[in-house]
C-alpha cells in the first residue's frame, strides 16, 4: 500500500481499517462532510442589548471562535441591533469567500416572553429585533443562529 | 487502542485543521499530484477537507432536542428526539430517566423545563472534552402564536420556557431546542 514513508500523499485509498482508508470509508467522509457543511450554521452568537450598550457573551462562527471574530455590533433603537462584518470569511489556507447569509433564527433569554425577529441583509448584514407579546420593543438577551 | 486521535472532541470547538491533517504547506511528495481520481486523495483535496470539518466543528449545534411538557398531570416532560454529537436517540423517555449520555429534564412549572447535561462526554474513542452550553435557542410548535425563552442557567444546565400570546406560561406544549 501506498501508505507512510514511502508516499505520503496522495494518500492511496485502500488497505485495512487498522492501517488505511478505504475508498467506501472515504466516500462516506466526503458525503456526510458535505452534508453537515449544507446545513450547520455559519455563525451563533449571544449577545444583551441594554439601552444603547449591546454585550456580546460568546461568539462562535466559521470563521473562529471568540468575539474577535464576532460581528460589530450596533444598536438602532430601543429592541433593535444591527450587525455587520466585513463580508469575507478566510480559511485557514488564507482562502477567502463572502459570508453569503440566507436564515436567520433568534431566541430570547429570560422569563418574559418576548419575540426575537432576524432579518437578514438592508443596512446591516443582519439585524434582530426583539418585541414583547403586547407588540413593544423591549431590550433583553438574545441568542441568534445564521446560515 | 493503537492511537489517540488528535485533539479534542467537537463540542469543546477547539478542532483546527491540523488536527485532521491538514498544514498550510501540506503538498503532494514530489509534487506528483492524484493519479487516478478514484483511488487516490491529493494533499489539496485532503487541506480542504480539513479545513472544512474545522468550520463544521465551530458551530454545529451539540443537539437538537423535541419534548413536550406534561402540565396537566405534573411530570417531568418527555423527551421525543434527540440528535447529539454524542448520539442519536428516537426512543421517548421521560426527562428523569434518561438513557446514558443525553441530557435529563426536570419540570419547573408550566411549560417551564430544565435541561441538565454532563459537564463532559466522551467521543467514540473514549476522549473526553469538557461540555459547557454557551448557545441556546427554543421554539414551539404547535398552530397557536407561542413564545419560548431560553436561560443558560450554570455550565451544565438551561432553563426553557414557554408563553402564549398573552405573556402567560401555556401548557403541555411541545418545544424544539438547540444548543451550542
């Protein structure tokens, strides 16, 4: 097998499963690779808006963990946070793409039910607006998940 | 075991490229890239496929879960589903009674539960990486307007509720919940 020392890459797929990868196994890598890539978020972030102060608790998105990658935050109004970044995400091989946002989903924290509403794109590459049950803009925590 | 894998289990979100194989300067030995497509693996297929998982592992969720509460007779609320890093579980149980390794729940009051998990699971080769929840988010299902809020309450457990239109806690309502 084309494997260790001799060739270390390309990698030659076969062997057994103590010592190589398959083809079958490499395929379903591939597969399931892609499918996860499909479907997990871009970014999550959790944040509290009080008044013109927003906190971001914990940031975590494609492209690092951590509010140094987190988008800059900015408060519109009572309830309502914009959010933008510089629009391109790099890899780690220094390979870059634009962060191309489709789904947004918010939650609120807290004991109040109160709504949380994502609206991707406009001004800001996102921007959350969070509303009590009787319609009122109200500051609170919230989490946002983006795809 | 003959080895240990590299690195930490996903959920600690400490995964990079490296640890799967990948290397910026990573090239083919001698530069003799793929010779057959359907037998072997290039350096720059294998850096991108690493590079990708990396991202993978950063933000997709440690588990979905669906429950329903149980208010009317006060139990602690069934579990219906759970999709988890550390598992997949389709079989109900009810929040106290858990199968090994998903989360339990206990009833707080009316469509008012509290999730508890370890504070740290092991991946399928027995590495453990410590499990803190740093995201969450709820949503209720059902064909009236409802809300649901979450709480993380400590490292290892969060709180979900759930409102009606009126602000008012509902009943026996189901809830899908994610959590990072």
């Amino acid at each position: 097998m084309g494997f260790g020392a001799f060739c270390p890459m390309p990698l030659r797929l076969g062997g057994s499963s103590l010592e190589g990868l398959t083809p079958e196994q490499h395929a379903r890598i591939c597969a399931d690779v892609v499918a996860a890539k499909r479907t997990v978020p871009v970014a999550v972030l959790t944040y509290t808006k009080s008044g013109g102060t927003i906190t971001l608790h914990n940031y975590t998105g494609m492209n690092g963990r951590g509010l140094a990658y987190a988008p800059t935050a900015t408060s519109i109004s009572t309830g309502r946070t914009g959010f933008s970044w510089s629009g391109i995400f790099e890899d780690p091989y220094e390979i870059t793409y634009p962060i191309n946002l489709q789904h947004g989903v918010a939650c609120v924290h807290g004991a109040t039910g109160i709504i949380a509403i994502v609206t991707i794109g406009g001004t800001y590459a996102f921007e959350v607006r969070t509303i009590s049950h009787a319609g009122t803009a109200t500051d609170c925590k919230v989490t946002v998940a983006l795809s | 075991m003959a080895i240990v894998p590299a690195g930490l289990p996903a959920w600690t979100r400490t995964g990079i490229h490296t640890q799967y194989g990948g290397d910026v300067n990573k090239r083919n030995i001698l530069s003799q890239g793929v010779i057959d497509a359907q037998t072997d693996v290039g350096a720059d297929e294998f850096a991108r496929l690493a590079a990708d998982l990396e991202a993978i592992v950063r933000t997709a969720p440690f588990a979905v879960i669906t429950y329903a509460c149980n208010d009317t007779s006060p139990n602690p609320p069934t579990i219906f589903t759970v999709f988890g890093m550390i598992g997949v579980n389709y079989t109900y149980y009810l929040g106290t009674s858990p199968p090994t390794g998903f989360p339990s729940a206990a009833r707080n009051g009316n469509d008012d539960v509290t999730f508890t998990f370890a504070s740290s699971y092991q991946d399928p080769y027995a590495v453990a990486g410590t499990f803190v929840p740093y995201h969450a988010i709820a949503s209720c299902h059902g064909s009236s307007a409802r809300i649901a809020t979450v709480d993380l309450v400590s490292a290892t457990t969060l709180r979900v509720r759930g409102f009606n239109d009126a602000g008012t806690a509902g009943t026996d309502n189901r809830f899908t919940l994610m959590v990072w």
